[in-house]
C-alpha cells in the first residue's frame, strides 16, 4: 500500500521507509583468545556507517549500545567477552543522514572462549 502522492511528494511513512538504510548482512563473529570478538559484515550501500549493540538476549529486548559511527565494515570487543555458561549477542545497524536501519534478523552469538 503506497501513501498518497501531494505536491509531488510522497506521505512521510512511505517516504522514510525507502530513505533509511538497509540492514547489514553477513554478520559474522571471529574469537581471539583470550577475550577478542572480532566482527565482520558486509558493507550495506546506503550506509553513511554504523552502529554496533549487544546484549544477552536473542531477541534483541536488552540490546545495548556498544559502538556507534563506525566507518569501517568490522570492529573488536577486547574484554568484554561473557563468563563461562553465558551468552552476548551482537547486532549491526547501518545510519546515514534520515536515520538507522532496523536490527532485522541477523545476529551473531558469542559465549565464553576459554
């Protein structure tokens, strides 16, 4: 369903739908003992960069802010990998000038690397 067309503009909800980025795909994690989680993704073209969040829920309903303006396609998390029998679960959302992409599906786990 298309929002209406005035002036030869289009309705403010479909219009900042197709303005905001992408989700960033490829969402991929590497360990490095003892307490480096590398990630990687690939680049989302509409991206001006991107911010990182984790949290311990798969869901994403306790995502926390970890990394924001990130320019490059990966970063690190030297020392805050979890403790032996827990979870972090990392999302990537890809920002540019009309705002952030939404989480999506694609999350990568990590847990403890002895």
């Amino acid at each position: 369903v298309f929002d209406r067309v005035h002036s030869g503009h289009m309705g403010n909800t479909l219009a900042s739908k197709m303005l905001l980025p992408g989700e960033p795909s490829g969402l991929r994690l590497a360990l490095t003992p003892p307490s480096t989680a590398e990630l990687i993704w690939n680049a989302e073209p509409r991206a001006d960069g991107y911010n990182v969040y984790r949290g311990a829920q798969r869901e994403g309903t306790d995502l926390g802010y970890f990394e924001g303006a990130v320019v490059e396609t990966s970063t690190a998390d030297d020392g805050m990998l979890p403790a032996h029998g827990a979870v972090l679960f990392y999302v990537v959302k890809a920002v540019h000038g009309h705002g952030e992409s939404p989480a999506g599906k694609e999350r990568v786990i990590t847990s403890y690397c002895p």
